[in-house]
C-alpha cells in the first residue's frame, strides 16, 4: 500500500490542473450555423481565425484527474479555492488579495488542507487523536 505525503498529493493536484487545462472548453449545445461553408483562398491564411491547439490528456491521466478531483470533498470551500488555484501555479500574492490572509498564513492553510487529504488516503488519524493521548493532564505528570 503506498503512503501518501503532502508533496505527492500536491504533484497530484498540480497534474490533475494541467489534464483539466487539457480539456476541451464546454460548449452549450444545441446552437448551429445555418450558414453554408466556404472555401478560403490560400492568401487568406487564416489570418483573423484563433486556432488552439490542445494537446489531449492521455485515458491514465483522466482517471488520475477523477480521482484527484474526488479527494477534494474531503475540504471545505475556502480549502478547496486555496489547494486549486496553487495547483494551477497561481502566484501567492493573488491567492492572499483573494482570501485576505498574508502568504505564511495561506502557505500554512494550504499545508493543512494538504494534510487532510494525506491523513484520509493513509487511513490514519491524526496524532492528536491516537489513543496514546492521556485523556487528562493529571493521569501523567
């Protein structure tokens, strides 16, 4: 069973970012164009139209994106707007301007958001609450 760090589940968001970049753009369906198509002339090149080339994500990286996409239930909101918007290599001073917090701070969220979703892929509990926690302070002095 592999074990789970803060690093790997961050190489993992950051990947699952670039396969969801990858995507084709949602199109709304049912529009269509009753205009018949022509032929441009060579000299025209193309010129006024953006062509986007996308290089598509391989199947082994849409099932890691899936997966990747479900830890996320594991946080809530503010967690989930802070892990992704690091995935996708957003610069830490408009990640602070958008949550209001200074950068050590959102590292820090950041770092703890990571860490719940370590702690539910490796099934273990946090250290706080392993039961070698005296219950009271007075059992051991």
């Amino acid at each position: 069973m592999r074990t789970w760090t803060i690093k790997d589940v961050a190489d993992r968001f950051q990947e699952a970012a670039l396969t969801a970049h990858r995507l084709p753009p949602a199109r709304v369906q049912g529009h269509f164009n009753s205009w018949p198509g022509f032929n441009r002339q060579a000299w025209e090149g193309y010129a006024d139209e953006k062509i986007i080339i996308r290089i598509r994500p391989s199947p082994a990286a849409l099932d890691r994106f899936d997966e990747t996409v479900r830890w996320l239930r594991w946080l809530d909101v503010e967690q989930r707007k802070l892990v992704w918007w690091r995935a996708a290599y957003l610069p830490w001073r408009e990640i602070c301007g958008r949550i209001g917090h200074d950068r050590k701070t959102a590292w820090r969220h950041w770092q703890f958001a990571l860490a719940l979703i370590v702690v539910q892929l490796n099934d273990t509990p946090p250290r706080f609450a392993s039961g070698s926690v005296p219950a009271s302070p007075i059992e051991h002095p």
